[in-house]
C-alpha cells in the first residue's frame, strides 16, 4: 500500500527518493517549495548557497550526479551603517570599521570563536534554548556591542518579534555564518541553480507527484490514513508530513524577496550585505557578485525582507535613494508565509518529533533544522522519516 507525502519541497521529495509506492500532494503547482526556481531564469526566488560542512547535502548531490555543477565561491561581506557601505572581510577593513571600538571588535571575535564551538553541542543547545538571546549577548558582550551589533540584525531578522529569541538561535547563527577566511565566506552553488536539485530528486523517485492539491485535513480510518484535499480525499497506509502549515503549535517567519535585474551592479564586490537604516529591507544579496553576471546576461540582487512584503516601488525607491540605481531591467517579487521558526525561548518544547501517533513528519519544524533551517537540515529530517519507513518495513 503506498505513501502518502504531503509537500514537494526539499524533504518531502528527500523522503520520496528512498521509499517505493509513495504519492507525494502539492499545493503548488510547482514543485521545490522554498527553493523553488523561476523558470524562466534558473534562479531560486529566494537567495540559496549551501557550505563545505553540509555533510548531507554534498553526498546527496554525488548521489545525484550532481558534483560536476558545484561551485565554489569566496564571497565578501559587508554592513550598510547610516548609508554607507562598509567591506568587513580583511583585517584591514575590520580594522577600519568606525561603528565598533577595538575592544569590542575582540570582543566580537572571541563571541563568534565560542558560538561555533558551543553549536557543536547539543547539550548547550538543549540548556540555551529557554534562555533569552539578547541578554544573553548584552551579557556576554557587553551593551555597546549589542546595540551597535546585534540588536538591529536580531530586529532586522524577527521583526517585532526580536525579543522573543532563544540564545541557542544566536549561537547556532554566529556559528553557521562564521566560516569566513579574510578572502571571505566560502559558499557552494549548483551552476544552473537549486533546481536542478530538486528536478533530480523528482526525477530518480518513482513518486507520483500530484500538483495542485492542498491537503486540509488528516484522519485515521480503519488502520489506514486518510487526507481530505482541495481535489478529493485519498488513503495510505503510512503518512508524512512536511508542509508546516498542518504542524501546530510554531510561530512561523514570513519572508518577502525581490530579485532585481540592472545593467551596473547593486553593490561592488559585496555579495551579502546587512542592512541597518532602511525599513523593511533587512539584507540585500548580490547574486552576481558569486555566480558571473555573464550567465544570465545582467546583475541580479535580492532584497529581502523579514518583516513585511516588498512591492515594486518601494524597491525602485530604495535602489535610486540608497544605492543610486535607477536603471532597472525587471524585478520579480516573492512572498511566502512559512520561511522559518520564530526560535523563541522555549522553541524546543514544540519541536515536532519524527513520528507521532503513528504520522511521520519531517520538515522546517524537525529537529536538524534546529538552531538554524537549511537545505541541509531539511534533507536530513526527509532523510530519516525515510530510514524509518525502511526500518519498519522489514
Ligand atoms: C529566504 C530564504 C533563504 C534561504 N537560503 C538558504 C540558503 O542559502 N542555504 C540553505 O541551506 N537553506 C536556505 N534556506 C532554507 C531552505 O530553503 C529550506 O530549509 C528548505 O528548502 C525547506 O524545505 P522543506 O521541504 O522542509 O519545506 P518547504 O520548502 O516549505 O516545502 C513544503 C512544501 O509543502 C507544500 N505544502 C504546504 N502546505 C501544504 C498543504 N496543505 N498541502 C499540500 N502541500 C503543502 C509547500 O507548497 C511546499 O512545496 C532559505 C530559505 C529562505 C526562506
């Protein structure tokens, strides 16, 4: 009897690759879910790279017969402080920063050295988790840093839900985005985008994938479960969850992306700039300063948003005010309601456990996306589910 998965995003189509008989139901009418691509262009709506220590992922991708199109990349960051730019990659441009004293730039670099050694723990994880991240680093770091630092990331992040935060969130944040050598941040990408990724998946799975049908509701009938969706119910013997609107109990983070197209870059070598001072923006992220403008024939950036919807003007305006563009090819725009966990305090209490009441479930809300969501995590919570299908089949 066959499986039903609900959701073809990155862990429903994971979970579809090694289990046989499974019937995957798609509210889209496309495939990918947040790493969904715009077809016409082979680029993600929202902004994707992955790392060298994404130990599922880069397996999964030789499985795949995906190597041959990774790149990598050393890309440059930098911070947008009263309208102006500021490069923070080399020692010299660290140095230079104006917005933080010497001492609290050592104390920036000994906070970073301790999250990534604190995220390799769970147990840490486990005990920061009910703690309240922006006095835990007010703590830590002292309140100058803070406020000049990580307060308007946090805000630019959470929105007005800022306060809310966990101190494992931090730590599993500044340690994530930490990888950097004075050359930058070494980030991986496909050549020819994330969608291969997701075509691949949807191609080596004997899935039945249907589109266009949104799942409302699950039962239990008779041994079997049952799903009642926009077209029609259907049955299975075994269930898996991904899509986190039919997950309760989380708090979920929206996101709005508008990718541009200019003729001149948005930003000089920068490929991921922080942004402090513009409404809603609250990073803008230079494709093209990672990937060669020559492969789409133009500069490409994402503005993105954590705490309401862009729409095409207000962008417009914030490229001609704050970064003196005002020749813009075309800008497509993006919104999505479930991008991520608000990780209050606490977060870990609703963290949904693979199998519950005999439902599988495996997504954003599982706990390999915890402290942080990423294509990995989402592939190694579809991966487990999987394993325990296997495991209990035999
Ligand atoms: C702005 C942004 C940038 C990101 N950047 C990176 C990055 O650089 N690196 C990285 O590793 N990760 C990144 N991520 C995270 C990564 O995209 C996700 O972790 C991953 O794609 C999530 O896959 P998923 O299948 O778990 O969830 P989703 O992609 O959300 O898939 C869920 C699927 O379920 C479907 N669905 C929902 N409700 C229903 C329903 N009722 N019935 C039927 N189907 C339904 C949805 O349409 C969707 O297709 C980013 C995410 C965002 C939002």
């Amino acid at each position: 009897m066959r499986t039903l998965i609900i959701g073809a995003g990155l862990s429903g189509l994971r979970v579809a690759l090694d289990i046989e008989e499974a019937l995957v139901l798609e509210k889209s009418q496309r495939i990918g879910g947040l790493l969904d691509i715009y077809p016409d262009l082979g680029i993600e709506k929202f902004y994707h790279h992955f790392f060298e220590f994404n130990t599922e992922l880069i397996p999964l991708l030789k499985r795949l017969k995906l190597w041959r199109y990774v790149r990598w990349y050393e890309t440059k960051t930098g911070f947008l402080v009263n309208g102006k730019i500021y490069p923070l990659n080399t020692p010299i441009e660290i140095l230079r920063y104006p917005h933080l004293s010497i001492t609290d730039k050592l104390r920036l670099a000994l906070f970073v050295r301790e999250c990534r050694e604190m995220m390799k723990r769970r147990e840490i994880l486990e005990e920061m988790d009910e703690i309240d991240g922006n006095e835990w680093v007010k703590k830590k770091c002292g309140e100058r840093l803070y406020q000049n630092f990580f307060q308007p990331l946090i805000e630019s992040k959470f929105g007005k839900d800022a306060n809310r935060i966990s101190a494992s969130w931090v730590i599993g944040r500044v340690g994530m985005r930490s990888s950097r050598g004075f050359r930058g941040e070494r980030v991986g990408y496909l050549k020819g985008g994330f969608g291969k990724l997701v075509e691949a998946l949807a191609e080596k799975s004997d899935a039945e994938i249907l589109k266009g049908v949104r799942v409302k509701e699950v039962n239990f009938s008779g041994g079997f479960k049952e799903v009642r969706t926009s077209k029609g119910c259907f049955k299975g013997e075994h269930l898996i969850v991904t899509a986190p609107e039919l997950v309760r109990n989380i708090k979920w983070q929206k996101t709005s992306c508008a990718l541009v197209a200019t003729e001149e870059p948005v930003l000089e070598e920068i490929y991921w700039l922080n942004v402090q001072g513009i409404p809603r923006i609250g990073a803008v992220i230079a494709h093209t300063n990672m990937v060669s403008p020559e492969e789409y024939g133009c500069h490409l950036t994402y503005f993105v948003s954590y705490t309401g919807e862009l729409d095409e003007r207000f962008v417009r305006k914030v490229l001609r005010d704050h970064f003196q563009i005002r020749d813009v090819k075309w800008i497509r725009i993006e919104n999505a309601n479930y991008t991520a966990p608000v990780y209050e305090r606490g977060y870990l209490k609703n963290i949904a456990p693979y199998e519950e009441k005999g439902i599988y479930y495996a997504g954003l809300f599982s706990e390999s996306n915890y402290p942080e969501r990423s294509m990995e995590g989402s592939i190694i919570a579809g991966r487990k589910v999987a394993e325990m299908l296997g495991s209990e089949r035999k």
